[in-house]
C-alpha cells in the first residue's frame, strides 16, 4: 500500500471550512472557546472575511458574558487587525466599570497597550480624555503617556 505524501498547504487553516468551526461553536464548551476565536481569527487574517465576520458575530452572541469575553479579546489582539483594535475601544466604551466588569476591562486596555500600533495609540489618547470611560483607566492611560516604560498593568 502506498502512503500518499502530506501536503502542507492542503492543512492550511485559512482552507478550513467554516463549517467545521461552526459546529464547534454550537457546542459551546468554554475550553474550546479560546481556541476557536484563535482558529477563526487565522482564518480571517489569511483573507476569509466570512471568517471575521463569525467572529464578530461570537462577540456579539457573548457580549455579557465578561469571562468569555476575556478570552476572546486575548485569543484575537495577537493579530493586531485593525477591525480588532477598534473593536476593542469600542468595547472600553460598551461596557461600564463595575466590579464584575473590572477584569475585562483590564483587559482590554492591557491589551490596547500592547497591541502599540499607530492606531491604537491614536484610539487611547481619544480615550485618555473620555468622560464615559472611568476615572481610575483613563489616569492609567495617562500614565502609559508620561512613562510608557512603566507596566501598569499587572
């Protein structure tokens, strides 16, 4: 029996039929929701803007739930996306600062910070002087300006 030689590029992600990841998400067990924002995320960054737009439709499914929210946001602003950034200032704004929301909101802005585009830095200095947003982010955005060396995040 002869063995068929594995094509590389025939297990590319981005070929992946959105089927498959879709089936996954119906099963909504929580420690596959990480990997499967990763897997989409992928996806969409090898050009599948289907693949995109179920993610942005998994945020919105997950909007309340802060803990799922959490892991989608780390598992997607490794791609630096530009459609990701503003969704994540987007979001800093959405939700509001209350002790159930304070971890997703750090979150966020740890994540904004480090994503460190021209883009996000632009978003934070919009951010920086916002009202909506509370007191003690918008100080903390201030202090990335005057001593961005500084981890203020941990």
């Amino acid at each position: 029996m002869k063995i068929k030689q594995i094509d590389l590029e025939t297990l590319s992600v981005a070929k992946l039929p959105l089927g498959c990841v879709s089936k996954m998400i119906e099963n909504d067990i929580d420690s596959d929701f990480r990997s499967i924002c990763y897997t989409l995320m992928t996806m969409a960054n090898s050009g599948r803007n289907d693949a995109l737009t179920l993610l942005f439709g998994i945020a919105y499914r997950n909007r309340n739930n802060y803990a799922r929210m959490n892991n989608f946001v780390e598992a997607v602003s490794a791609f630096r996306h530009p459609e990701i950034i503003e969704f994540i200032a987007n979001e800093m704004m959405r939700v509001p600062s209350l002790p159930a929301t304070r971890t997703y909101l750090r979150t966020l802005l740890k994540e904004l910070l480090r994503i460190n585009s021209d883009q996000s830095i632009h978003l934070l200095e919009e951010l920086q002087n916002d009202k909506r947003l509370g007191v003690r982010f918008r100080t903390r955005i201030k202090q990335y300006f005057e001593e961005p060396t500084n981890d203020y995040w941990d």
